[in-house]
C-alpha cells in the first residue's frame, strides 16, 4: 500500500528544523521536532538526511554508546582511565579503564553508580571517547 503523501513542509518548519542544528550539537530530537511540528517523525528524519544536519553532529540527546570495560591492571592505568574496580574473581585489581568523565576518576558508568549527579546536563554533553 501506498503511503499517503502529506502536504508539503513550508520554509518555517525548515528553518525550525535547522534551528534545532546548532554550533556542532543538535537541540532537539527527531521525535521532538515531530511533535512540534505535528509531523510524522519519518519525514523529520528525511529532511535532516536530505538536508546533511546531522552530519558531524554529536548528539548529546542519545544515550551515549556502551563502551566495554577495558580491564586495566594498576600499573597501565592513565590519569584519564576509570578507576572503577571491576575484578570480582579473586584476582589482583582489575580496573575498568575507561574514559573519565572531567573532573572525576571514574567513566560516565561508574560515575552514575558512585555519585548522584547534579549536573547531570553538563555531563550529557560529554562523548565518551571510543577504544580502539
Ligand atoms: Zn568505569
């Protein structure tokens, strides 16, 4: 079956939508947009793709990807590592290794098991760098 083809997007809700693609970050999530606009979130994604808005955004919006522990011993661990305890075997300390959040020793993980964050926003906008 063929979709129903909605009517056309005016040069406002484009712009709105370009509003919302900012300075490297995206303010807004496709589904807020949609519901803003009261369109169908596909279309929304559409014209971000059409548009190349997203491209080279991060978007702190989006739950961050899950980073695998890395399993550190003391020894290799940086300054930048996470030093959450992850070995539970018996073994010497494993730490996790991971990439801290500023200003703590901890990757956002174990950040968010270790402390309440009251600046979860500013937090958020953080990107986790990703282990090659
Ligand atoms: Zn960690």
């Amino acid at each position: 079956m063929k979709k129903e083809s909605s009517s056309k997007w005016t040069t406002d809700e484009i712009d709105y939508i370009k509003s919302c693609f900012k300075d490297g970050k995206r303010s807004k999530t496709n589904r807020m947009i949609s519901m803003r606009l009261n369109r169908p979130i596909s279309e929304v994604k559409n014209i971000v793709k059409r548009l190349k808005l997203a491209e080279g955004i991060e978007n702190p919006l989006q739950s961050p990807k899950k980073e695998k522990a890395v399993g550190i011993s003391f020894d290799d661990i940086k300054h930048n590592q996470c030093r959450a305890i992850i070995s539970d075997d018996g073994e010497p300390c494993v730490f996790c290794g991971k990439k801290t959040v500023t200003g703590t020793s901890y990757c956002e993980e174990h950040k968010k098991k270790y402390f309440i964050s009251v600046q979860r926003r500013k937090t958020m906008a953080l990107i986790p760098a990703s282990v090659s």
